[in-house]
C-alpha cells in the first residue's frame, strides 16, 4: 500500500492561525502521511528564525472570551489601543496553562518529523524578503511544483 499524502497550503501569519498547520502536519506524519506545508503570502511569517506572532488584529467573534469580554467583543473588536497585544499574551498564557507546545516548539517537531516545509519562492520574491531569515531546512518552490504533490494527496488542506 502506497504512504498516505497530506499537503496544507498555510497562508496567515498569525499566532491564532499559526498552530492548525502545524498540528494538522505533525499529526499526519506521526500517523504515517507523507506531508507537505506550503507556506506562501502572509503565511511565510511562520518560517521565521524570530517569531512576532500576534492573534488576528481585527480579532475572532468565535474566541472564547474571558470575564464575560464575549458581549463587548464584537462591538469592540481590536480597535481599542493595546487589544492585540491583551489578547495574544491571553492566547500565549492559555496555551502554556494547557500544555500547549509552543509554535517554535511544534514547528521542531515537524521537521523532527521530515514535514516539509516549502515556502513559496514567488511570495519571498514578490515580499523581497530574505530567506537568511527563515529557518533552516526550508526549501523554496513555486506554486506548480505544489500542486505536484498536491495533486496525488489524500487530503489537501488551505489554512
């Protein structure tokens, strides 16, 4: 029987959608999927040495909210000065108090796990950004050589 194929297409850049790509990867490969993320547009920010991730500035009216927030938040949103920095150190602090891994944590474990991480060679370009600021094991492609591997998955997910 031919490895099962799981091919994510990552394109936010934020700590809220930082953690399905990497779950969802480290999840199929430790279940015995070959596995593909593809990181292009905004998502390319989770390629970073440095991470400065923030929760989605104009916020999530699905986000549990602590205190009774929940019937001032789609109201206020993130427009209120310091928000959205509230809210990611909130964010942050749940996850540590749950046991969450850290993203830099389970980025490490998909590469432990031979995830590959592909970042999309048209975005860095288009962005000017320098690849010295990714981490290492990156590998750079373009949107057809994705859609290569994409094409004979089993399951493809856009996040």
């Amino acid at each position: 029987m031919d490895e099962k194929k799981l091919a994510i297409i990552a394109t936010k850049g934020s700590l809220d959608w930082a953690y399905p790509p990497f779950i969802l990867a480290s999840t199929a490969s430790a279940l015995g999927y070959e596995t593909q993320i593809f990181f292009t547009f905004y998502g390319l920010q989770l390629l970073k040495k440095k991470l400065e991730l923030q929760v989605t500035p104009l916020g999530n009216p699905g986000m549990p909210m602590p205190m009774g927030m929940d019937k001032w938040f789609p109201i206020l949103g993130m427009t209120l000065p310091g928000m959205q920095g509230m809210m990611t150190k909130m964010m942050k602090q749940k996850m540590k108090d749950k046991g969450v891994a850290s993203v830099e944590e389970l980025r490490e474990l998909c590469q432990e796990a031979e995830v590959k991480l592909i970042a999309c060679q048209m975005t860095v370009d288009l962005f000017d950004m320098d690849s010295s600021q990714f981490i290492d094991g990156v590998e750079y492609a373009g949107a057809a050589a994705f859609f290569e591997f994409a094409g004979e998955s089993d399951i493809c997910l856009y996040i």
